[in-house]
C-alpha cells in the first residue's frame, strides 16, 4: 500500500514540477502535502527521493526540499542524449507497430489531428508529454523509457520558461501527428529520422527565443 501511494504522490509531484505548478526554487511544504494528497510522511519522502534523482527537487540538510533551479545550460547536453537515444525508442516503436499501447497511440493521434494549435499552451505541452510517453512505453525497453521520461522532464521544463515566447507550435503537432502515424505504420526508418528532426527543431526554437 505504501509503495502505491508513494507512486500516486510521485507522479503528481512530478508533473506539478514539469509543469511549473511548483515554481523553480520553491520550498517544498511536507505537512501541506501530506495533508493535501491524504497520504503519510514515509511515502511522500520515498516520492521526493525518486525526484531527487530525477533532479526535479533537491534537499539540503536543515532547509529541507526545494524544487531545482531550470538550468538552461544544461538544454545542450540534455538534447546530445536525446538525440542518441530518442530515434532509438522511435525505432523499436515502430518496429513493434506501437506494441502493447497501439490503441492508445490510435487515440492520441486522433486527438492531436484536431488540435488547431488555438489550444491553451498548457494542454499543448501536456499533449507533448503523452506522446513522448507512448513511444517510450511502446519500445517495450524500461531502462529507455526511464532514462528518455526523466530526459523529456527536464527538456520541458525549459521549454516552459520559453513558451510564451515561441511564435507558433503548429510546426510541433505536425512533427507529432507524421512521428505517430511512422510508428502505426511499422516505418522504424522514417520513424527514428522524424524523433531525431524533432528534437533537433525543438532544440533550435528554444535558443532562438534565449
């Protein structure tokens, strides 16, 4: 029991943290959450340890729990390693045809074929978060899919401080309609060349907006 509520208050944090919810630099309030998530301190601590590896959070003896800082220096080596590793996940994805998840990658698409792109950023960006996800997931390698989810976290949170600023992201729902349909379709090829573009283009709109 403990183990699952640890997971549920893990996965909020985190997407709190992604999301800026929790803003960079922000204390993080123990008994408020405990109360707030209904859940003991044991859990809520084994969820901010797994955070810290993640370097979403960070604690000092003493002070406590803060949430990290966004470092946009680190934008460079975080997308070296995406760019190894994400034609990677794409690859085995569509090699599998979308695997275990291909129904909910069916959906997702169908979803994002009728965003305008008019849609709040925020539902944008966690749209973002579900596909990378479900190409993770359908590469049916969790040491990928933990490495490229805790990658993704960090590249979005950049993105976050960047967002209001980018002129448009149609360009990105596109990338992720042709990436999904590759994956559907059993293209590994086309699919490992699209995930590489796209992170390349994700990189060069945000430091065109630095």
């Amino acid at each position: 029991m403990s183990e699952s509520l640890s997971d549920r208050a893990y996965q909020i944090l985190r997407d709190r943290l992604i999301m800026m919810d929790i803003a960079p630099g922000e204390p993080i309030n123990e008994a408020q959450l405990v109360q707030e998530l209904n859940i003991g301190r044991t859990p809520l601590r084994e969820a901010l340890k797994r955070l810290e590896v993640d370097h979403l959070v960070h604690s000092y003896p003493r002070r406590g729990t803060f949430a990290t800082r966004v470092d946009i220096t680190e934008l460079a080596a975080i997308t070296e390693v995406r760019l190894a590793l994400e034609p990677l996940a794409a690859d085995r994805a569509a090699a599998l045809g979308g695997g275990h998840v291909r129904g909910e990658i069916e959906q997702t698409l169908h979803t994002i074929s009728h965003l305008t792109g008019e849609e709040t950023r925020r539902s944008l960006m966690e749209n973002d978060l579900a596909v990378h996800r479900l190409i993770y997931q359908a590469a049916a390698n969790h040491h990928l899919e933990e490495t490229l989810i805790r990658l993704d976290n960090l590249a979005t949170r950049i993105w976050c401080l960047t967002l209001d600023r980018l002129p448009s992201i149609d360009a990105h729902i596109s990338e992720h309609q042709a990436l999904l349909k590759a994956v559907l379709d059993h293209s590994p090829e086309t699919a490992s060349t699209l995930a590489r573009d796209h992170i390349a283009s994700f990189e060069s709109s945000v430091r065109a907006v630095l």
